[in-house]
C-alpha cells in the first residue's frame, strides 16, 4: 500500500471547521483514498472515501487535489466529539488490508 | 445489524497463560481483519481471512500467535502462552468484498493486560 503522510496533531475550536490534510505523492492510479477515525477507547470508524472527484456525505467532505498527490478532509462545524485520530489511507482495488500510520490527532476546543 | 461483536472486552491474565479472544462480524461479510494496537506500534494488521480461509498471516508476531475462522460468523485469535508484551488492544474488522464502496468495520477492541 501507498503511504500517506498527515500533521501529528491539530487543534480547532468547536463550531469551526477543521482542514485535516493528507499527502500521497506516491498514489497510482487505482488507489482510493480512504478517511477513518478513532474515537477515545473505541475501534476506527470509516469516514469517508474517494478516487478522484471530492465527496461529500454527512459526516465530512473529501476534497481531492487534481493531481491526486493530496487530499483535505474537511469537518465542516467541528464539536467536541469529532476530537479523535483522523488516519488517512490509500488502498486499490486488489487489496484487501489497510495499512493504518499514525494519523492526525484532532483537538477541538470549547 | 449489531456491527462486529467482540469479547471480551477486557482481559487480565498471568504470563504464560493462554488467551483467546473472539469475534463476531457483520453477517454477510466475507473479509475478516485481526488489528492490534498500541501506543509505541499504532495499528498493525495481524491476519485476515477472505470466506473463512486465512489469506494473509505475515503480521503474525510469532507461533505463539494462531487465528481460526470455522464458520462465516465467528473468529478466535489465540495467545499461547502469553507474555507482557502482548498487552494491547486487539480489534476485529469485517467488510464486503469490493469494501472499497463500503469500507471496514470495526469492533470495539478486547483490551488485553498481560501481568
């Protein structure tokens, strides 16, 4: 799998949106770009994906670069339970296994 | 649905004892995942089935190590013998072929303490 490379933390304040970027330089062709997010004592939780066009549904939105070198998962009114690790992922179509890096550690403020 | 069932979700246990942690995926699933993390590692993939066959066991850390699938809905990732060092959280994830549309489930974790 493609690496993906994201800032270690960030912070935002409630009721704000929050810009959470993500940079694949190496991603192919047939990569799909891949949002989860954990939550404090609780498993990963899928967020959103793309291939190239951006995405929205109700949870955020996936604004993909033209190039595909980069995405940005935008929340659009962060609150205080959307603080949680934001792991940006890329995978295929053949491959079945997500390779999870460390990820953006999001902190919203009050 | 449920979403994939876990347990337990907590577990203490003495080095050297065996352990065997268990989950249920989402009916109709047919990928099964075996993450573990912790905080030095992150998240790393264990072993995953696809229609109750392991397809891939590299992440496996040693032969202490084993994962079963008998059937579509229940899986067992077994510790023998246990050691500190296996304390983490273990977390089970199913998907649908092309879950590329669909994505991962996960459960909730089994918090696994070695002392």
């Amino acid at each position: 799998d493609a690496k993906t490379t994201q800032p270690n933390s960030m912070e935002s304040n409630e009721e704000e949106p929050v810009h959470l970027p993500c940079n694949h330089s190496t991603i192919s062709g047939t990569d799909y770009i891949h949002w989860y997010r954990q939550l404090p004592s609780q498993g990963p939780e899928y967020v959103i994906h793309g291939l190239t066009s951006n995405v929205n549904n109700r949870m955020a939105s996936l604004a993909i670069a033209e190039d595909r070198k980069s995405s940005t998962l935008i929340l659009h009114r962060a609150t205080l339970r959307d603080a949680a690790v934001y792991y940006c992922i890329l995978r295929d179509d053949y491959g079945q296994n997500f390779v999870f890096g460390p990820g953006t550690r999001l902190s919203v403020l009050p | 649905d449920a979403g994939v069932i876990q347990s337990p979700r907590h577990e203490v246990t003495e080095m050297g004892q065996e352990v065997t942690l268990r989950c249920k995926p989402i009916s109709g699933h047919d990928y099964l995942f075996w993450y573990r993390q912790t905080m030095m590692r992150g998240l790393e993939l264990l072993i995953y089935f696809n229609n109750n066959v392991p397809i891939d066991d590299s992440g496996m850390p040693e032969d202490r190590f084993s994962a079963k699938m008998p059937n579509a809905s229940f899986s067992t990732l077994k510790i023998q013998p246990s050691e500190p060092r296996d304390s983490a959280v273990y977390f089970c994830a199913s998907s649908l072929k092309g879950d590329r549309f669909y994505g991962y489930t996960f459960g909730s974790g089994t918090r696994l303490t070695v002392v």
